[in-house]
C-alpha cells in the first residue's frame, strides 16, 4: 500500500488516524474531507517530510471521487467521512443517507473500478489493495445490562444515524462476496481524546464547566457506553488495515463501561483538582438532567477479543488515565 485516501481526515478520528500514520508510514496521504462544520484542518498536524495531500471535496460526488483514485493511484483506503451525530440524525437524516450510503458506495464503486477488471480479477500493481470501512457498535442496537456486542451479533440499528452505518456496512460486505474487492470492517465504541468536535458528550461537559453553564445529561444519566481512547482507536485501525483478513469485521473497544453520569462527575472532579471554579464551588453543581433523547440506547459493550488474539491489539488507555489527557487538551486549546 503506498498511496493511502484517508476520508473525513479533518474530522475527529481521521485527523488523529492522518497524524498518527504520518508518522508510522512512509506511504503518501491523501486526505479528502468535505470540511463541513465537524471537520477542522487545524486538526492536522502531520510529520516534517510527510508525503500529505489534502483535497476538500465529497464523496458523494461520483465524478470526483472516481478521478482521485486514477489520478493519485490509490491502492488504499480508510474511510472514516460521515455523518454521526445521532440527535442531528433525528432531526435530519436525509444527510446521513446521502453520506453515509451513497458515499460510501461511490467509495466502493470507485475502487472496485480502480482495482479490478472483473470479479476476483485484479489490475496489475493493485493485488495487495485494501479497503478498510470505519463503522460503529451502535448498527448492534441496544444491550440490557449484561451482554456484549462481538462480530457475530445481528444488526439491530435504533436511529437513523446507526441505520444509515448499518447500511454502509452491508454495502461494504456485499463488494466483497460478489466481487472479491479486499475489504476490512471495524466497528468501534465511544470514542474521546484531542480533536473532538464540541458537540459531543465529552467535549460539551468540559466546555459548559468551564464556560459556568449547566451541564446537561439526558435521562437520569445512567445510560452506558464502553469508552475507546481515540490513539488506542487509531493503532488499532492500523493493524487491521495492514494484516486484517480480508472481508472480516473487527470489534475496537476499550473495555471502559461508564455510566454518562459517572462520565460528567469525574470530568467535574478532576477539573476541581486541575482548574478550580472561582467561587471554589465543585463544578458538579452545575450537572443538569433534561428530557431523554427519542430512541435513546441503554448500553453499548464491545468484546473486542477477536483483534485482541488474532491482531495483538489492546487498550493502552483506561477510562480514568485517558479523560485527564482529554481534559488538559482541552483546557490548553481553550486557554
């Protein structure tokens, strides 16, 4: 693989994932981000000597996707572009159709053209192609509280956002049982770390706390998700990408259930400890609940023992060590 198309590389992830493989590959970057409000170059800070391109453009646009795969002859890619905000996705999901389905197919379309003259047939110097699809454990559904998601559980998306994932995943599975395209899925947990767009859960407690604004939790808070730092998300990709079995999927998660409550509370604890509210009150006070979110999943766990054992992948980072990291990005980002 020596020419890599990083999709949604300014987003969260993809400028994590662009940052990391600029220093772990000497393979050339291409990075195609739309740049919508999620997206952010200064995101991107790849290595001194780094073979790194950066196209704005969208992948649902057939014409231009197809002509960056000729003209920059790509033979790999890692496709993180995509709509995934889930109250977003509720309130308008006709934009997670276009991009996550469509996109993702022009994606697929392109490469299987690029790569292959007919089924299970490939064009020389494109034999060791691969196309890694970057996806969510929220196309499982819902667990109660025991259980957790592996490989092999069934699809059983809840919102339009993980409806639209699930899609892109099938899409995915299906280029290679009918043309042999080489694919890899990986369907990750939560993750947080430097980089993530304020919207989120994690991003929104540290922000409202430090701007002394109510921090506001769906429900009573208890809903719970497996955490996942984003450079431990990040070298897993990699080694999937790079020795991965072609057409199967695998599980990212970093084996940190935490109630969004708890979540909230230990973000407030240690901004205590690290930047001390002025009236010297704890920022705990300012933990506000309101009206739960419409379909709201209970838990999601991720067994990722399948990279774990046939990859060598694990979580460097724990729930605890990994979130005072994130604060203290955050804090000197809003300094």
């Amino acid at each position: 693989m020596k020419n890599i198309l990083i999709t949604g590389g300014a987003g969260f992830i993809g400028s994590n994932f662009v940052n990391f493989i600029s220093k772990n590959s000497s393979a050339r970057i291409i990075n195609l981000d739309k740049l919508t409000y999620a997206a952010d170059l200064n995101n991107i800070e790849v290595a001194n000597g780094s073979d790194y391109s950066f196209i704005k453009g969208d992948i649902c646009n057939w014409k231009e996707v197809k002509n960056i795969f000729l003209e920059y002859k790509i033979d790999a890619v890692v496709h993180f572009a995509a709509e995934s905000h889930v109250d977003n996705s509720i309130s308008g999901p006709k934009a997670f159709v276009d991009t996550n389905i469509v996109g993702t197919f022009n994606l697929l379309q392109a490469a299987y053209q690029t790569w292959m003259k007919a089924p299970g047939e490939f064009n020389s110097g494109y034999e060791n192609a691969r196309f890694l699809h970057v996806s969510t454990d929220e196309v499982y559904g819902t667990l109660g509280k025991t259980g957790l998601f592996t490989e092999n559980t069934p699809y059983a998306p809840n919102s339009p956002y993980s409806a639209s994932k699930a899609s892109s995943d099938m899409l995915v599975r299906s280029y290679f049982h009918t043309y042999g395209l080489p694919v890899v899925t990986t369907n990750c947990s939560n993750n947080y770390g430097p980089r993530q767009h304020d919207e989120k859960l994690i991003p929104t407690i540290i922000r409202k706390a430090l701007n002394e604004e109510n921090i506001p939790i769906y429900g009573d808070g208890k809903n719970i998700r497996d955490w996942l730092y984003v450079l431990d998300h990040c070298k897993g990709i990699d080694l999937v990408l790079r020795k991965g079995k072609t057409g199967e999927t695998y599980n990212i998660g970093g084996e940190n259930e935490r109630e969004n409550i708890y979540i909230a509370t230990k973000i407030c604890e240690l901004l205590d400890k690290i930047n001390p509210r002025k009236n010297n009150n704890s920022y705990n006070d300012l933990i506000t609940f309101v009206k739960d979110r419409p379909g709201h999943d209970f838990r999601y766990a991720i067994d990722a023992s399948k990279i774990e054992n046939e990859l060598g992948w694990s979580a460097e980072e724990n729930f605890e060590s990994g979130i005072e990291k994130t604060i203290k990005w955050y804090l000197k980002k809003m300094s």
